[in-house]
C-alpha cells in the first residue's frame, strides 16, 4: 500500500509513526514542538487523535487503571484538558508536511469524521476499541484514504469480522497488533501475533508499540511489521495519562535506527491473538456502546435518531445499532446511558455469542 507517495510493504524500510497522541495536552505550540522532534528523530509520520470529551464519554464512562495511576479523576474532564481544535491541528498537519513527513488522525467519534476531513491528512487511523465499531470503521473508509486499524484487546473473530467489513478497502488498509496496556511489558509485547494477520489478506501489517523499551520495534521488523507506531513525549516524567509510556526524541532517534536496521526471520513462528489480562479494563471501559441520546419510556419503539454511540463498552456494541433500532424498550432507559441487551423487545442475542 501506499500512504502518499511512500511505498508500504516488504522490500520496503519500515513505516515509522510518531503518535503524538495527547501528549501535546491540549497545548498547540507543544504538538508543533512534538512534530518538530518527531522530523529530528527521524519519523515517517506524525499522528494527533480527534475527540471531544462530550461526544465520547457517557455519563456512565471510566478511568482506566493506568489513567488512574497517572492522578486522574474525571474521564470528561481528563479529555477536555487534552482536546485539540481542527485549526491547530490543520498546523500541526502544515508543519509536518514542510519537514517532510506525513500526517495521520485517529477520529473517535461517528460525527466528528465530517469536521476534519477537509484538513489533508495523509491516512486515517481507527483506534483498538473501535475494531467493533462498524459505523465510524466503514465512515472512515468511505473517505477513500489509506486506513490504519489497531487491535488492541481484540479476539481474532472480532478482528476477521472488522476485516469482512472493509473488504472493498483491503488493498489501502493495514492491521496493526497491539497490546491495550500502557505500559506493556515485554512480556505482554505479543510479537507473534504480527504473522498471523497475514492471512486476512489486508495490504500491510504492523505494531503499534506500548512499551517503553527502544528495541521492541526492531523486534516487530524481525516478525513481519512493516508500520511500526510509538507514542514521542518530550518529557517522560510530565503529568498525563500517556507520557509514561512514550520514548522521549533521543529515545525515539534510537528506536527508528534500531527498527530501520532489523531484518525479517521469517521462521519465527506465529502465534493467535488472544485477549490478555492486562487488557480487561481496557476492553470495557474504551470500546463503545449504543447509547440513548434521550430519555427512553418504558413500551417506546426506538428510533435511530434516538441513538449515538459513547464509551463504555457495557452496553449493545455499535455494530449491533441496527438492532436496536426499531426495538421495544422494556423498561425505561436514562439520557445518555448505554442500552443493555435486556433493555429492549425483542432480545438481542448475548453480546459473547455475538462476538
């Protein structure tokens, strides 16, 4: 696959993304500042995540453990510190450009695809919790750009059927083995996995890197990653959910040197994907739910206007929207507060069967 005019694949160096993520806290002069050490240390790409705090979270969402442990209190509050408006973002994207390298955005959120789109990103990037979420999966495709899709947390049926998704997009999308903890150590690295994604016939396969370590993308090369991402911090020790658990730019330097020298070995073996433990909280409380956008009466029909999709992933996942749309409710269902499969006529089947 291409991203621009850079050739993605085998026979090719790999394709190294500097997440920028939230560490830039809010701070537009500190996401050029990131983008400018990005370009030093030798990146590919730089990427900003798009979300807004109201759009996300339910009032039933909640703290990861990691974002706890980073002094957090409040999921709104948290992510309103860290939002950034288009405008800076369409900066950061010019700047990026200037120096050379392509700009990427994750989108959290059905509705907010349409605000950045006239922004020129060079490709879209859907987060792990979002591997069930069909409608922003198959609205960030229709964009027709290159599509980054991480797996975080996933099992491999979740993953197989997100690909059957995207199956009239498979020759500019590129899957992504991830491991939902931050950090993730080594031992919960789960290279492996990265020659498993083979067989979905998908255009490119990754690792996006949750460790702190700076050999671990080399390490990805060697078991197949052509696209390799990894979260740049100017300061480790800064206050926020994710500076822990990114390199530093000298720390990002090394990374990219190590990562660009590796070679594949092709005989090591591959393993399946599989939901680790340090993922659980994860996997609940940032994957997504069919969620009232009012107040829902006991014995109302529900209708799709009546429903968005917020974090947590307690209630029906959005894939399933279509049925609860035309749905009865059973019992009355709160403003902003996720649908529970036993909420609504007739049953939905069991969201681990469906899965």
């Amino acid at each position: 696959m291409n991203i621009g005019a850079r050739r993605i694949g085998a026979g090719h160096r790999p394709y190294v993304i500097a997440e920028l993520g939230v560490n830039h806290d809010g701070d537009a002069g500190r996401a050029m500042e990131l983008t400018r050490a990005a370009s030093w240390a030798g990146a590919d790409a730089v990427k900003l995540q798009y979300f807004r705090a109201d759009t996300l979270m339910s009032g039933a969402a909640g703290l990861a453990g990691y974002q706890r442990r980073a002094g957090e209190r409040d999921p709104r509050e948290m992510l309103r510190r860290l939002e950034l408006e288009p405008g800076a973002m369409g900066e950061v994207v010019g700047l990026a450009h200037r120096l050379g390298m392509h700009a990427i955005v994750t989108v959290f959120s059905l509705g907010l695809v349409g605000e950045i789109d006239r922004i020129p990103w060079d490709a879209y990037k859907t987060a792990s919790p979002d591997l069930i979420h069909r409608p922003l999966l198959e609205r960030v495709s229709a964009s027709g750009r290159p599509m980054i899709v991480s797996t975080g947390a996933a099992t491999p049926a979740e993953i197989t059927r997100a690909v059957g998704w995207l199956a009239g997009a498979r020759d500019r999308t590129a899957l992504l083995q991830c491991v939902s903890s931050y950090p993730a150590s080594m031992e919960d690295a789960e290279l492996g996995v990265i020659p498993s994604f083979a067989p979905l016939g998908v255009a490119a396969v990754g690792y996006s890197d949750h460790t702190r370590e700076v050999e671990t993308g080399a390490l990805a090369v060697e078991h197949g990653a052509v696209i390799l991402e990894k979260h740049l911090t100017l300061s480790r020790s800064a206050p926020g959910p994710d500076h822990a658990a990114s390199l530093e730019p000298e720390g990002m330097r090394t990374y990219i040197a190590l990562a660009r020298n590796a070679r594949v070995k092709p005989d090591l073996p591959a393993r399946p994907k599989r939901v680790l433990p340090c993922e659980e909280d994860v996997r609940r409380l940032s994957r997504q739910s069919v969620v009232a956008r009012r107040a829902i009466r006991a014995g109302e029909v529900i209708r799709r206007e009546d429903l968005e999709f917020k974090r947590p992933g307690t209630g029906v996942p959005p894939f399933m929207v279509d049925r609860v749309a035309g749905a009865r409710a059973v019992r009355d269902i709160p403003a902003d507060a996720p649908i529970e499969a036993s909420a609504i006529h007739p049953w939905i089947t069991p969201i681990s069967e469906a899965a």
